[in-house]
C-alpha cells in the first residue's frame, strides 16, 4: 500500500490543476468559531471557475489525456457539478464534450453545462440510466469516458485541496471535515494530508439517507445502498468508488451523516459568515463539523469544512429555508389537543406566551377536542425547548412533538381541509411517501400505471426543488387488498414508503 500511496502523492503534486483551477482561500467563520467555540474556518471551493471543486479532477484527469494520447472527444454521466467540470476542461483544451445527464436534471445545470459548449443528451430518470448510457456511447465510439470520482487521476486532482490545506494550515490543525458522496474528494484530500501530516484527522461527512461510506466502514466492506434521498444530489451516490473505498479505509478517523434540516442550517450558516449560498452537498461538511462538536464537546480546536460547491437550484431555496430553523432547534412543531369550546384558542395563545407563532393550522371536525399543528420558533435550541414543554405539562395540554417527523414537515404544513369521511367498517385507508422524478408527466405516468384500478382519497405534492419530489399519497380499499396494491406501487418503480402509522397522520388527516 505504501507505494500506491507514494504513487498518489505524486500525482497529486505534480497534477494539471493549476492550468485552471486557482487556490482556494480558507476563509474563518466568525460567528460560528464564536458560538462554538473553536476556530472553524471554510475550505472556499464555491469559487472555482464552475463554483464546485469537480474542475480539479475533471481537468487534471482530461488533459493528461490530452497530453498523452492526443484525444479529441471525451463523455461523462453527470447531474451536476461533475458535468460542469468536464465541459469546461474540454472547452480550454479545445476537444468536444458529450454529457448524459437524467431528464430529471434542474434545467439550470443543464443550461450551465450548455453554455459551455458541450452537447448534452437527457436519458433516463436517474443517473444510473444515464451512466448506463454513456458507457454505451463510449465503447460504440471510441471515447474517453471520464469518471465522476473512481479514478486514480480524478482523485489525486482532488486531492490537490487537501496540498493547498497543507499549505495554508501547517500546524495545530485538529481536524478536516469533507462532504462524501462517491469519495473522490475525501479520498484526495486524505490521502495527502494523512502522509504529510498525520495527526489530523479525517471526517466524512454524508446525507443520513445516503450513507453509501458509514454503511461501508461497519460493514467492513464496500455496500451499494438501494436507494439514496436526492436533497444533496451532489453526494448522491449509491457506492462508494472501488479505487477510493480502497484509500479511505486506510485514514478515516471518524464518519458522521447528517440529515435534511441539519444541512439547511449549515446552508445558513454559511450564507451568514461569507454572503454567498451553498448547494446542500456546500454545506455538508459543515453540518458535519457542527454535529460533531456537540457529539465530541471538542473546544479550541482548529478545524477545516470543505465547503465544495454553490450551484444551488434555486427552487430549493424555499424548502431550504423552511427548513433550516429546525436544523438549528431553534422551531420545534406540535400537535396539541385543546377542548373543542368558545375561548381555547385564546387561552393556548396566553399560555404560549410571548413566542414567535410559525405555524398555526386548525380545522372543526366535530370531536370534542380539537387538534392544533402549532410552530413555534424558539431562542435558544434545546433547553429553550425542553423549558417550554415541561411548562405545557404541567398546564395539563395534551401533544406530540412532531418536529422530526419528516411527513408533518413535508406535507401536513401546507395541507388543508381535515380529516377523510368516515369509511365503512370492511374499508381502510393506506397512505404511502412517493418519490416522483422532478419531470413533465411523472404524475400522469404515476395515475397511467395503476390503471384507475385504486381509489385515491388523499393527495399532497409540493415541489421541493430536488431532482426527486416527495408525494404523499392515500388509496381506500378493502383490507385484504393491501398485499395487492402494494404489487401494483412496485410495478411503477417509483420510491415508497408506508405511512400509515405515521403521527402526524393519524393526528390530522386520519
């Protein structure tokens, strides 16, 4: 293993990057070194020529191509960042550029790589059709296909950030957050800094619902995840590269995943300390360091984010902000019961305080209690929250604190009209999660496979500005129909999840 490390080490010194790519700043994050109470400072990758670190890779891996075998064509697969990088390099070395992308792909990346000159063909739902199809391209063709992260050249023109962080921190660093998807870049980084200075420790940082490295290291061994979420489409990868698990194993110190509202807030946090907004696989490693440190209570330490990417669809921009107050505690959601009687309102209200109200939904349904989806936001995270709930108790409320349950955050904020009609008694409802691909035609398609054979009693999208968008969807059917329709979801491909049981649900829309 020593010389194929030596053998990166090299590479990554002696790559092309520079001929593009210029050196990152580490810019200190005040605010957050102040209430964290360690120096944070962000790796600034948003400012590379196609705002994403990808053109290190891209670049390094094309024009030792170039240089070597005089190409004049290359293909990759790519939603994102990776399609940028590759479309740029080709442009500056004055070679053509073919890039798969998902029909799925937000058009502003699609337009972006466009711009950049290089013909791109929509295939498929997802990034495996498209892999799948550029491959096929390449080997009819003849072309150089370039590999988003399991390549020996792609990494070590990544692992030029973590030369430059050698650089600009020689001394007293403790610890190196880096945003894992495939792993080219936590593979680049490590691999040099752990040679040089070893004693700094490597985290990787992935999106809990697409943990491919964390599921790896308990396992012991590379693990393909059957689904992965798409909110940090960056780091959406299903495995982890053969070539780059292989480095990983060797360094990595800690793996940490964080979720959906912890990288809205990181997302926040990022805009607040450099006025510039993140991607969400931006600002993963920061939610990362920030987890951490409250896990590990470190204080005083010195410690680097990789802030990778700010190639933010800006649809997602609504969802993130709705979000990001949770991620940072400081808005917790409850489902409350007050009597169903002149003056319950008014009271809740006085017993509430003097708090900022965010949410307050309510709909008569006849029962003697009636159930209210109440946001507050709070001022200061947990003890603000736990304060608050104990004086709920002890004023006799009866509630469910719904602020983790993903459902009541997705759907049941922006649902109205109460609860379905009483069915009769051989009768249920199912409710299941669909994830529909961001596309023209994904709902008629959904309604077109189940063949008009279901009655659908409940229905909520909301477009999220992802490449996926979460449904909630509610069938009414016999009881012994469950088996049977749940073959029929199948059929569609498209993502599930059974929601029946669901808090939120039962409370509101039940």
């Amino acid at each position: 293993m020593k010389k194929v490390i030596k053998n990166y080490i090299d590479k990554i010194e002696n790559s092309k990057v520079y001929e593009v790519a210029s050196i990152s700043p580490l810019s200190k994050a005040d605010n957050l070194s102040k209430e964290l109470a360690n120096s944070i400072y962000l790796k600034r990758e948003d400012l590379q020529p196609t705002h994403s670190f990808k053109i290190r890779g891209a670049y390094n891996k094309i024009a030792h191509l170039y240089q070597s075998k005089q190409i004049t064509e290359v293909a990759t697969a790519s939603a994102g960042n990776h399609a940028q990088g590759v479309a740029y390099s080709a442009k500056e070395l004055g070679i053509k550029a073919t890039i798969f992308m998902p029909k799925t792909t937000p058009l502003i990346k699609v337009n972006a790589v466009r711009a950049l000159k290089a013909k791109v063909v929509l295939i498929g739902n997802n990034f495996d059709d498209a892999l799948k199809e550029s491959k096929t391209f390449c080997k009819k063709n003849k072309v150089n296909f370039i590999h988003p992260f399991d390549d020996p050249l792609v990494i070590a023109g990544q692992g030029t950030v973590g030369m430059e962080i050698s650089e600009q921190f020689p001394e007293n660093l403790y610890a190196v957050f880096v945003a894992v998807g495939g792993g080219g870049l936590i593979a680049g980084i490590g691999t040099y800094l752990n040679k040089v200075h070893p004693n700094v420790k490597i985290i990787g940082v992935e999106a809990a619902d697409s943990a491919g490295l964390h599921a790896s290291i308990s396992a012991g061994k590379r693990v393909k995840l059957k689904e992965v979420g798409l909110f940090a489409d960056g780091a959406a990868a299903k495995q982890i590269g053969k070539k780059n698990y292989e480095l990983i194993r060797n360094f990595l110190d800690d793996s940490i995943t964080v979720d959906t509202d912890e990288i809205c807030a990181a997302v926040k946090d990022t805009f607040l300390e450099t006025r510039t907004v993140p991607e969400p696989t931006g600002a993963l490693a920061l939610a990362g360091l920030k987890k951490y440190i409250g896990q590990k209570r470190i204080k005083n330490k010195n410690l680097i984010a990789t802030y990778c990417g700010s190639n933010l669809n800006f649809e997602s921009l609504g969802h993130i902000v709705e979000r990001s107050k949770i991620g940072e505690k400081k808005e917790i959601i409850l489902s409350i019961a007050i009597d169903e009687k002149k003056g319950s309102f008014r009271k809740l209200c006085k017993d509430i305080g003097q708090k900022s109200i965010t949410e307050f939904s309510y709909r008569k349904d006849g029962s003697s209690k009636a159930k209210i989806l109440l946001g507050l936001e709070l001022q200061d995270s947990k003890r603000s929250k736990d304060t608050f709930l104990k004086t709920l108790k002890n004023k006799k409320y009866s509630f469910t604190d719904l602020s983790n349950d993903e459902i009541s955050k997705k759907h049941l904020k922006f649902m109205h009209g109460g609860r379905g009609p009483q069915l009769e008694s051989e009768f249920i409802e199912e409710v299941y999660s669909v994830d529909f691909p961001e596309k023209p035609g994904a709902l008629l398609n959904f309604l077109t496979l189940l063949k008009d054979k279901w009655d659908i009693s409940l229905f909520h999208y909301k477009n999220q500005g992802a490449i996926y968008g979460g449904a909630l969807v509610g069938f009414t059917i016999r009881q012994n129909q469950v088996k049977s329709l749940e073959r029929d979801l199948f059929r569609i491909s498209y993502p599930f999840t059974r929601e029946t049981e669901n808090l939120g649900y039962q409370a509101f829309l039940k």
